[in-house]
C-alpha cells in the first residue's frame, strides 16, 4: 500500500529525484505533463520513491488526484486485474477527496458497496463509471474490460476536470494476464500505449528495469512517449548516513568506520542496506567487525540476500538440466572483467546455441545479465557476485560452509582497514570429458579466454603448443570408457598466466615429474614452470607462463 512508506528520517539520499517527480502536479494542471519510465537495478528504491511521491501529492497539493497501484503478481486473469484496479482508483480518487485514508485501505469492499459509497459522496462520475464497466463485463470481451478499467482515470477527468497522476509498480506484471475462456490474451498490456500518452493522466511506470525496457521499447512504441528516468544508488557518504539512521531506529551501536566496507559492497543499495541492518539487531546492541562480517557472511550465503536471489534463479530456470551449466557459466561471468560473445560461451561450456540462449534469455528475465549488442555481462552488483560465488564453491565444488567462508571474506581486513576494494585476477573453471581429442575443446577454450585478456597472438599460440605437448604426455595409450574427466583453470593475470589440469590418471603416460621432460621438448621451452601434485582421485599438473609487457596485445 501507498502509506507503508518508510518515515522521512530514514528516506535518505532521494530528495533532488522527489522534488523532480513532484513537479509533475504543476505540469499536469497546464496539461504539459509527460508519462515517465522509472528505471534502476533491483532494490534500488523505486518502489519507495514512488510511495514518497504518493504521499507528498497527497497531503501537499489539490491540483490533482494521485493514484498509486501495484500489479499483483498472484493475478493472472484480465477479469481480477480489472476489477481490482477500477476498485482501488475509485476508493482513492474519494479519499484524496475526503483526506480519508481509512478508505485506501477498504480493500474488502464490493462492486455494489463502492457504487452505493460513491452515491453517498455525490460522486455521480463514479457511479457512471462503475455501471458502464459492469455493463461491458457482461460481454465477456476481455480487451475491452481491461481497457475500460485502465481508462479510468481519463474518464474521471474528462468528468469532474480533475487530473490523474497515475503510478503503476510491477508494471511487468500485466502482460501474463489472461481472458474469461483462457485464451492468450498476454498482448493486452500494450493498450496502455493509448491512456499514456494523455496529458491529464499521466502514468509513472516502475517494475523490473529488463522487461519494461523490453516491453517499451521493443515490443512497442511505448517508449517514445515515455520520458525516461534512470535511478542509480546513491553515493557513499549517502549510504553512511542510511546505514546510521537504521542503527539509530533500531537502537544498535556500530563503529561508523565499520560500516564503510559495507557501504562500498552494496554500492547504494538502499535494499542491502536496510536488511542488512535489520538483521543485524537480532545480533545484540553493540557490534564488532567479526560480528558484521559473520552476519553478511550468513546473508549472502543463508539469508535474505542468497534467499532473494536463488528464489529468482530457481523460478526462471524451471528445467533443471540447464541450472548446473547456468550456474558455471554466472561463475564464469564472474571473473570477467569485459563483456562476453555468446558464441564463445557455447564453446566454452559445450552446449548447444539454442539452450544458450534460453539461459541468456532466462537471465535477462531475473535481471542479473546486461546483454549489449553481441555481447553480455554480469550486472555490477557485488552482492550478486559472492552470491554466486558462494553457491558455486557448495554445489559445484562441494567445499563445506567453513572454506566457502574463508574464500569469501579472504579480503576483509584489507577491506576493513583500508576501505580499498581488492581486484583480484579472473578465473576460468571447464570441465572437459575424457574422450578423443579432448585437447581441442582445451586449446579453443584457451584461445577464447587469452584473447579476451589481450593476451598477444603469439604468446596465445605458445601456450596451445604447451597444452598439445602436455596432453601427449599424460594420455595413456589404452584407457577405459569411464577415465573420469578433465579439470582446467586458467588464471591469467597482469604478469603471468597459469593453466591447472587435473587428470583423472594416478598414473600419466610418460610426465613422471617436471625433471624428466627433455630440455629440448616444447612444453619446457615455452612455459616457465611445471609443477605436479598428486590428488584424490589422479594427478593435478600446473603450468605458468610468465607475461612480458610485450606480450600483451594492445589490441
């Protein structure tokens, strides 16, 4: 609901972003006003700007009516969104009226109840209004019913000569509806391009910032109409100030220069912040650096954040057989520091375009991908990344929650005492079967990622030429259909690059150590460094090319 908005002392950091939506009132009174497009990341705070809007237009100005709707996402049928939206336009239109906020939350109040309320207040629009969009739901006619009730507001003007400004949350929402005889109807959402493009409606758009981007501006023209604002997280400072008004709420005693790590690991998150600090108070009142470390731990692998962000994974990727492979290729994601080609990440993971492209698609949906033109990337949000990381070390490594804690918070006291952000080199984990020619699909994953680092093309074709000569020597001559497969990491950084392999062999056909390998033999003249270790379950080799700055392409 619209007045479950946060208490001004702890809306911080968005004024400059209200005071320019409030103007809207102004505009929409001369009839210049324009529909707007509320973009931003997930928790971001759009959702709570727009309830601050709401409430400023409400208690702050008469020039026109505010209307604040959010799309429910357990509707799914024309016929609940319709009535639903008409019910809850006219018990708010009455109460900006009245100043009866009692009447914003009657939400148990019928269709015949609302109409005999509207003849009580003289409200004769209502009731026209009411009875005409009772008429056309006795036709069945599910576009006309949806059209009917989202033209509302419009008719309410042309009426009593009062504006509208209309703000619709989980706008994405409205296009899985469907009709009265469940046909298809998921089109229905684009009559929206017709109401707002009215000046004395005007409509602020809000939800997930992939969809609508999609459903504005590539499935219609909607976006033309639109003027589009972008919200980004606020600034650090800012962010301080949040994480200080929330400890204060909750009576919780913090070093503020404790905090400062966290403010840059959730990069203005107003979201991360408040849970955050709401979880923290079950912890007690005053706090140590362990105890806030220990907490985002247990967030980012247990709690509300791993919990928002697997809940998002799991309901867009239904087919199971594709979440191990979308969760290796997010990890892979991970590390980079550039954006990905598609085509290389088929190659890489050795699945088809077609169940790529579901993935790609599937993590455009859940907001956690950028796609540019031709290539994609993970979205800048660090939260996500150790999300990710963490889920990977437990499910695809297997490590236990005490090594996936270690590897997670290595960097904490560089980032405590510091308030430094540690880059540390990218990563690249395949698995590759134990088959013939297996070091194919090897040097093609090599190349992909060296090229990616701007390593230089002749350094690239030394290491494929090592990698060759290394698979020569540890493939036995005869083996059985169930070897086990191959493991590589590939670690380039700013100085060297190291490739780890991991065979499924206790024993390798001709590599007993690194001091047996000829002098003379490929490997040895173009990697710098050979080591062996012996695992579980076969043999780990580690090769390390050192990089001169000439090596590097400057391509």
């Amino acid at each position: 609901m619209p007045f479950s908005a946060l208490l001004e002392k702890d809306f911080i950091g968005r004024n400059h972003e209200l005071e320019s939506l409030y103007d809207i009132h102004s505009e929409v009174k001369r009839g210049i006003a324009t529909s707007i497009f509320l973009s931003g990341q997930r928790g971001i705070g759009k959702t709570e700007l727009l309830k601050q809007l709401f409430q400023l237009l409400y208690w702050k100005q008469h020039e026109a009516v505010p209307f604040f709707y959010t799309v429910n996402p357990a509707f799914a049928s024309v016929y609940d969104f319709s009535m639903d939206y008409l019910n809850k336009f006219i018990r708010q239109w009455l109460s900006f009226q009245k100043k009866d906020v009692s009447l914003i939350h009657a939400n148990g109040l019928s269709t015949e109840n609302l109409m005999h309320l509207a003849e009580k207040s003289d409200a004769h629009w209502a009731v026209d209004i009411i009875g005409n969009f009772l008429q056309v739901k006795t036709s069945a006619d599910a576009a006309k019913l949806f059209f009917s009730a989202i033209n509302t507001p419009y008719h309410s003007y042309l009426t009593t000569g009062m504006p509208v400004i209309v703000i619709i949350d989980n706008f994405q929402k409205t296009k899985e509806f469907y009709g009265p005889h469940s046909e298809n109807n998921n089109n229905l959402w684009m009559l929206f391009e017709e109401v707002i493009k009215y000046r004395q409606a005007p409509h602020i758009l809000t939800g997930s910032q992939t969809e609508l981007q999609e459903m504005f501006f590539e499935k219609t023209s909607i976006g033309e109409s639109l003027e589009f604002i972008n919200l980004s997280g606020i600034d650090k400072s800012t962010s301080l100030k949040l994480f200080t008004s929330f400890c204060n709420s909750y009576g919780i005693a913090v070093d503020r220069e404790l905090l400062s790590p966290f403010a840059d690991l959730f990069n203005g998150n107003p979201f991360y912040i408040k849970n955050f600090i709401q979880t923290l108070r079950k912890e007690g009142k005053n706090l140590s650096a362990d105890d806030l470390w220990n907490v985002y731990f247990n967030e980012i692998t247990i709690g509300k954040f791993y919990t928002c962000w697997i809940s998002q994974l799991r309901k867009h990727i239904p087919r199971l057989e594709l979440r191990k492979v979308s969760l290796e290729i997010l990890y892979h994601l991970c590390s980079r520091k550039t954006s990905t080609a598609p085509s290389n990440l088929a190659n890489m993971f050795l699945i088809s375009i077609n169940d790529l492209n579901d993935i790609v698609n599937i993590f455009q949906t859940a907001g956690i991908i950028e796609m540019n033109f031709s290539s994609l990337k993970l979205t800048e949000d660090t939260i996500l990344t150790n999300v990710i990381k963490g889920l990977y070390n437990k499910e695809i490594l297997g490590n236990p929650a005490d090594k996936i804690k270690e590897a997670l918070l290595k960097e904490r006291h560089i980032a405590a005492d510091t308030h430094v952000k540690t880059v540390e080199p990218p990563l690249f984990e395949i698995t590759i079967p134990n088959i013939p020619r297996a070091e194919l699909i090897a040097l093609n994953s090599l190349e992909q990622i060296a090229k990616s680092q701007n390593i230089s093309p002749e350094t690239i074709g030394q290491l494929q030429v090592a990698l060759v000569d290394l698979f020569t020597n540890i493939m036995p001559q005869e083996k059985s259909s169930d070897d086990g497969n191959f493991y590589l990491k590939f670690k380039p950084d700013k100085d060297k690059f190291t490739i780890e392999i991991k065979t499924p062999y206790k024993e390798l056909a001709s590599l007993s150590s690194p001091d047996a390998i000829p002098e003379n033999q490929l490997i040895k003249r173009y990697i710098d460094d050979i080591k062996l270790e012996e695992t579980k379950s076969g043999i780990k080799i580690i090769l390390t090319k050192e990089l001169k700055k000439d090596t590097v392409s400057s391509t």
